[in-house]
C-alpha cells in the first residue's frame, strides 16, 4: 500500500490494490490474467510476493522490500487468517485460474489437524519442521524466509522494514521509503498519503485493499485486518513458553535475524 501511495501519489486508488501489485505467486489468478494487467500498465511496477529472494531474480535494477515482524505475532496472525479463509472460494479459483492457463491441477496435500486451542496450534506452527517449499507458514519458513533476504548480496537493493517502526512512525518510514526509491512527494500531499496507509484507513476500505485474490477469498475481508497491533503474544504465552520459543527461534535463525526481528531479548 505504501509503494502504491508514493507512485500514485493520491490517496484514492484507482483499481483494487491487489489488481496494482499482484500478488505473483498466489494461485488463484491466471497467469495470463496478472500478466496483461501488469503489461497493460504505464506507472512503476510494483509487485507482492512471498517467495524468498533466492527463489525471485537477481536484478540490480529492482528494489527488493523485505517486512519483518515478531514471528510470535505471525504465528497468531495466520492462525486468524486460516480461520478467515473461504477454503471452497479459494479452490474455486485455483482451479478457474489453472483452467485459464491450461494447466492440470495436481492433488493438493492434505493439511495436520488443527488442534482446538489457540496454544497448541501456535506450537504446531512454531515447532513444524516441514521443509519451506512444501507449507504454507510456519516459524522454520518465516525466519528462512528473511534469512535470505538478511543474506542478500551486496549489488542487490534491499530495504528492510520492521512492522513495529511503521507502527510506531508511519510517516517517517514512508518519507524513508520515498527516498529510497527515488520519488518525490510535494509536502501538501503527504497527510492524506500516511492517513491512507494506516490500519485503520485500510480495513475500513478492506474489498478494494484485501490482498490473496480479492475479498472473496475471505469469510469477512475486514476480518483480515484483525487488530494490527504487536505484542499479542504476551496474553498467550507464559515464561515457559517464552523459553521454549527462544531455544526453538535460535535453532532456527541467525543471532543477527532474532536480534532484528524481535526488537527485545527474547531470553
């Protein structure tokens, strides 16, 4: 959203953010569909992925964004997503999208079982082992994830931003991120481009700012902008918990990546 905010410059977007940037590796979208829209536009590109920067081209005339957050509040958010999701929306267009592209469609693996409280399945996702290719979130493919963007070689442009400054100070990061990619924003215009990035601005437009393929993909659109807050673990976790994630985060992440991504010692 920001990135549309600061090449755009205007508040009002003129289609459906995830129309603007799409979100290249989700699947429930044609191929052929994402690919005309992004051909068909005349402004600076910019596009949403979860895929790792060792799975996306090296080009030195991209920038590559990187957000990070307290995995502990990922592992909660998902588990509300996946609460959220319309499971038979989703392989709806997964499979009017392979349609469309002519591809057959494979078995889907089958998920775990979800365990009934919201501690055990924080502990499902933190303690998965699943290789990172093969799920679709837990804590081993969250830390690789940014791992490799931590790990970046130096003639690549790589930003790092952390959810808790954009938080904290949205328009100084967006006044940052302005700069960093070159663009100039007239100052007049610059109040109604952080009102618009906020929480609040987007979930209270959340059909035209959901991201995965658009609102019908969600139970409740305005639901996956839950609460946007961080720390959401501390009414969940106890200190043996705590202790518990710290050994599992370190096995898992360089020292550097648990310093930066948590913001405070974890142990």
């Amino acid at each position: 959203m920001i990135c549309a905010l600061l090449i755009l410059q205007e508040p009002e977007l003129p289609l459906p953010l995830d129309t603007l940037s799409p979100w290249i590796d989700m699947v429930t979208r044609a191929r052929t569909d994402v690919s005309a829209d992004l051909e068909a536009q005349t402004h600076r590109r910019f596009i949403k992925t979860h895929t790792p920067l060792d799975g996306i081209p090296s080009d030195p005339t991209v920038t590559y964004i990187c957000v990070g957050r307290d995995p502990r509040d990922v592992g909660l958010s998902i588990d509300r997503h996946i609460d959220n999701t319309d499971i038979g929306a989703f392989l709806s267009q997964r499979k009017r999208a392979a349609a469309i592209d002519g591809i057959e469609l494979g078995p889907l693996r089958r998920p775990r079982p979800r365990p009934d409280g919201e501690r055990d399945r924080f502990w499902q996702w933190v303690d998965d082992e699943t290789p990172s290719t093969q799920v679709g979130s837990s804590l081993r493919r969250t830390v690789e994830h940014l791992q490799t963007f931590r790990d970046a070689a130096d003639d690549l442009d790589v930003v790092y931003l952390h959810y808790d400054d954009l938080k904290a100070d949205l328009e100084g990061q967006m006044r940052q991120m302005a700069a960093r990619l070159g663009i100039d924003v007239d100052e007049h215009r610059w109040p109604r481009l952080v009102q618009a990035a906020t929480f609040e601005s987007m979930r209270s437009r959340a059909d035209t700012t959901v991201p995965a393929g658009g609102p019908e993909h969600w139970i409740d659109p305005a639901a996956f902008f839950s609460r946007g807050t961080s720390g959401q673990w501390r009414d969940l976790l106890d200190d043996a918990d705590l202790a518990r994630y710290a050994a599992r985060v370190r096995a898992l992440a360089s020292d550097d990546l648990v310093e930066w991504v948590h913001r405070e010692p974890i142990d």
